[in-house]
C-alpha cells in the first residue's frame, strides 16, 4: 500500500501492569522472601529445601522474563481507500503484514464459553484472527469501531451544492 490518508487505524500492544522497574523491584522482594523462608529450613537441617528454592526461583526469572519479552508485540490495523492492512510485529523484531479483501468483509466476534471471544475479520477465504492480547471490553470496542469505519467507507458519498435551491412556479 501507498502511503494514503487512513481512515481507520488501530495500534494494539499487550497490557503490563508493572514497568520494568517494578518487575525488578518484585522479583527483589521474592527473592528475599524465598531466601529467607529457605535459610531457615536449611538451619532446621532440611537443607533439599535450599535447592529447590533456587530452582523456583529460576523458573520464576526465566517466566517473568518470557512475560516482559512478549510485551514487545504489536499489531496494526490499518483502513485505507486501497483496504485493511493487518500488520504484526513479534515479540523478537519480526514483521508481517496481510491485505485483507475489504469488498466482503464482516468484523466478527466468535463467544467462547469461558473465555474471552475471538476477533476475527472475516471475507471470501479469508478468517483472520486480530486483538488477541486485548480483553473482552477491549476486542468489543475495537470490533465496533471498526465495524463503524467499515460501513463508513462502503457508505454512499453524496456531496450536496449549496447553490442548489427548489424553485417554486
């Protein structure tokens, strides 16, 4: 696609709750924790304690690790004259984009019991899966916007003359 005026354009990026500074601060505080708790069953003699402790902790490094790195994943959706572009940058640096037909297109939400729906673009052999870091509340709004945009472009565009005025007889 050309560069063109959007007239839609969404950015969706994972949701931390702690920055890495806070990340940080709260493995510091496991790891005092744990430490603690294990120097105390080492000094009652259950030494295995100490090591599996630090295996924990490891595991608990290596997952708070794996969540910040995914953090770094976004996708785009973007709606132009030309269509809808869905591009899609992985946590390690990778990029992707798709063209996504736009004469057939339907947004859709597909419930899952128990967890939060699917939103997919959907049009003539093509089911594409978008938003799936975002909550329900999220993907229900973005679906409705984009939704909107939609109808928006396929809308009819009638430009109306100012000069124009009925004439009485």
């Amino acid at each position: 696609m050309h560069a063109e005026t959007p007239l839609f354009e969404a950015v969706i990026s994972p949701h931390r709750s702690l920055s890495p500074r806070g990340l940080r601060i709260l493995f510091g505080a496991l790891c005092l924790l744990c430490g603690a708790t294990a120097t105390g069953f080492v000094l009652l003699g259950a030494w295995p304690v100490g090591g599996f402790t630090g295996v924990e902790l490891a595991l608990a490094a290596f997952l708070f690790r794996l969540n910040a790195r995914s953090a770094r994943g976004v996708e785009m959706l973007l709606l132009t004259e030309r269509g809808l572009r869905v591009s899609r940058t992985s946590p390690g640096g990778q990029r992707s984009a798709r063209d996504v037909p736009t004469a057939w297109l339907r947004v859709h939400l597909e419930e899952r019991p128990g967890r939060t729906p699917a939103l997919l673009l959907v049009a003539h052999g093509v089911r594409e899966e978008v938003g799936a870091s975002l909550g329900d509340a999220e993907k229900r709004d973005l679906a409705a916007a984009l939704s909107d945009a939609l109808a928006r472009w396929r809308g009819p565009r009638f430009e109306t003359t100012p000069d124009y005025q009925a004439s009485s007889t």
